[in-house]
C-alpha cells in the first residue's frame, strides 16, 4: 500500500472542506444565543463558499489558528461566545444586527 499523491489529498480535502455543518440546532427550543452563534458560525461558512478560500486563507486574515477557523464552521459554538464570534466577523466584513422584540 502506498501513501495517496499530493493531487488525490488535495482533491479529498476540497471535498471534505465543502461539507455542511456538523451541529444543527432546534431553533424552538435553543437559546437565543445559542441560536445566535449558530447563525454567526453560518456567515463563516458563507464567507468561505462565496471567496472560494479555504480554511488557512480564513484564519489568515482573521489572525487566528486553523484550529479556530474548523470549530467556527463546524458550528462548535460551546466553544464561543457571541461578541467573539462577532469580533471575528466584524474583521473580515461588515455586520450589521437588529434586535426585534416580542
């Protein structure tokens, strides 16, 4: 057995990079924070669809890890708290939040 080519690796970490969210979370019964990093960690993943960039372009101009970039857009927002997240965004793009009431 041999080791895969760097084009083959390449070719399986694109694949993998473009997969959806490992954590859906019940918009009726999660808090609004919660809720709120969720769709936080959505706008990353956003960002990397539409800029064709991977993961390491992202942490890049973000200044952060790698590492933080994969728990972002695997939606792991126990890591995080909301004015990180948009601390984060706010870096790369304008964000703009609106409170409503009920």
């Amino acid at each position: 057995m041999t080791f895969p080519k760097d084009k083959d690796l390449e070719s399986i970490l694109n694949e993998i990079q473009d997969q959806e969210p490992t954590l859906v979370i019940d918009f009726k019964t999660s808090s609004k924070s919660d809720i709120l990093k969720y769709q936080l960690c959505q706008e990353f993943v956003r960002v990397l669809k539409e800029e064709k960039i991977s993961q390491v372009q992202l942490a890049k101009s973000l200044g952060v890890d790698k590492a933080i970039v994969n728990k972002i857009i695997h939606h792991k927002i126990n890591t995080f708290t909301v004015d990180r997240l948009m601390d984060l965004f706010s870096s790369i793009r304008s964000l703009e939040v609106f409170v409503k009431a009920s």
